[in-house]
C-alpha cells in the first residue's frame, strides 16, 4: 500500500476517534471521504487527514 494512504484502523489510532465517529462526521460532510482501494477497501490520503486537522485546528483557534 502507497504510504501516503491510510486505512481506517490506521485512522482510528492516529486520530484516538473511533469507526462510528468517522463515519459519522463524512455522513455530515466535516470529515473527508475515502477512496476506494478495491472492493471492500478503502483508504484515506494523508494530505486529506492533514489539511482536515489543519481545518480543525484553525476553527478552534477563531
């Protein structure tokens, strides 16, 4: 797996959020949406999950 994509435990334990959370928050439109890996995977690009904490953070600093 290209190391600029991340699985969803992956995910999970970089973000201490869990599977309910994250699906929660992309079903709102707050969280960015998977690509699709094949079938039944999915993965998360790097740049998508740093640019969203980036977002996060500067929301919480307004």
């Amino acid at each position: 797996m290209a190391p600029d994509l991340l699985r969803r435990r992956e995910l999970e334990k970089k973000l201490q959020i869990s599977r309910s959370s994250i699906y929660a928050m992309m079903s709102e439109g707050t969280f960015p949406k998977p690509i699709k890996l094949g079938r039944r995977a999915v993965g998360w690009r790097s740049s998508d999950i740093e640019k969203w904490l980036k977002d996060m953070q500067e929301d919480q600093n307004v």
